[in-house]
C-alpha cells in the first residue's frame, strides 16, 4: 500500500487498534502499535524497525522497544485477535 491509500484507512484503522488499547498499560506505546501497523501495510521496501519508525517521524529505538514486548500484554494481544478473528467467520 502506498502512503495514500494508509492515510485513507485513517479512522477504521484507528477504530481497529482501539480495540488493543486495554493490551497496553500506557497510551504511548498503543500509539507505537499504530506507527508500527502503518509501516507493515507502507510500500517501504524494507520492513524493518529503522526504516518504518524514519518514515513515522520516530526514533528507532522507541520502535524497537515497542517491538521487544517490553509495554504491551504479549499473550492478551494475542487472545483478542483470536476472539476478532472467530468473531468475524463465526
């Protein structure tokens, strides 16, 4: 996908992730989840933390701590998006 057609994803994309939010003990990091799914869906060439978190105007760093697990409930994340899942082809 290419930055327009992310940009026009803009409120069900958000609509989406809120419903990890309660996955995050901060907001910080649930707005990284954001910067993190743009960069998959972008038409980067790399998909790598560095060259997603340049694109999205953030330190790497703060990416890759994202990514480490470190501010996010790993297993609840996970659970939800077995329950959306199952949800949508129940």
């Amino acid at each position: 996908m290419d930055v327009q057609q992310i940009k026009g994803l803009g409120r069900e994309l958000k609509k989406f992730l809120r419903k990890f939010a309660d996955c995050f003990a901060r907001s910080e990091p649930w707005k990284h989840l954001g910067t993190y799914v743009q960069g998959q869906l972008s038409d980067l060439p790399r998909k790598s933390i560095e060259p997603m978190a340049l694109a999205a105007g953030v330190t790497p760093r703060t990416l890759q701590n994202f990514v480490a697990g470190l501010l996010w409930d790993g297993p609840r994340l996970r659970d939800r998006v077995q329950w959306l899942v199952a949800e949508e082809h129940a």
